[in-house]
C-alpha cells in the first residue's frame, strides 16, 4: 500500500485515516451541543460535562476543532476542543439554530438575551 503513495500528503492521509472518529453527530455552527470529555487528574480520571454553543469549526482532517462558548455567572467562557481526541467520549446536540455567517464571533460583544438565536 504504501508504494502507491506519491506524495506527502497522501502519506499524511494514510497515516491519520486510522485516528478519525466518525461517530460523531453532524454539528453546525449555532448548535448548543454537550460535550462529555475525560479528565485526568494525576492518577485519577473523572467525567466533565460541557454545554455551550459552537461559535466557530474548523475542519481540517485530524485537527478538526471546534469552539464552544458559554456564560458562567455572567463572564463569557470559550474553549476549544478537538474533535479527534480520546479524550472526547460522547456529543450531543441539544438544540440547532439558523444563522447566516460561518464564525459567530460577534456573540462576544453581547451579553443576556441578544446571545440568543433563532431555533431551527
């Protein structure tokens, strides 16, 4: 198999076809989605939940990323979480929203009720 790559990038393909999970939900900008992620605290793991809306995506194989931010106790949280990671266990979409733009970065500079967005 590897005599039929010619490049680098199909061999950067090949390589990273075996750690791309395709079981997660197909998530939109707009979406409010729980994110269930392990954490690893010295010796011990727990189980963190996180619930936001997805402001930003990127897909590029692999390093596929999304942001997610929240409001806690009125100061604006966001995170970036990679996709691919082993860490991730499970995402759920809990609700989808219609927007128009592809980075919803404006939602920063609101705050209560303008945060929201239309349901789909």
């Amino acid at each position: 198999m590897i005599n039929k790559i010619k490049n680098k990038v199909d061999l950067i393909k090949f390589i990273e076809k075996d750690y791309i999970k395709i079981n997660h939900p197909a998530i939109d900008i707009g979406d409010s989605i729980k994110i269930t992620k392990i954490i690893q605290e010295g010796n011990k793991e727990r189980i963190q939940i996180s619930e936001g809306v997805v402001i930003s995506k990127k897909n590029s194989g692999l390093n596929a990323t999304l942001t997610l931010r929240k409001t806690i106790h009125n100061i604006g949280v966001e995170r970036v979480y990679l996709l691919n990671s082993p860490h991730i266990m499970k995402i759920e979409i809990i609700k989808q929203a219609r927007v128009r733009r592809s980075k919803l970065y404006y939602l920063r500079l609101r705050s209560g009720k303008a945060t929201r967005l239309k349901q789909r």
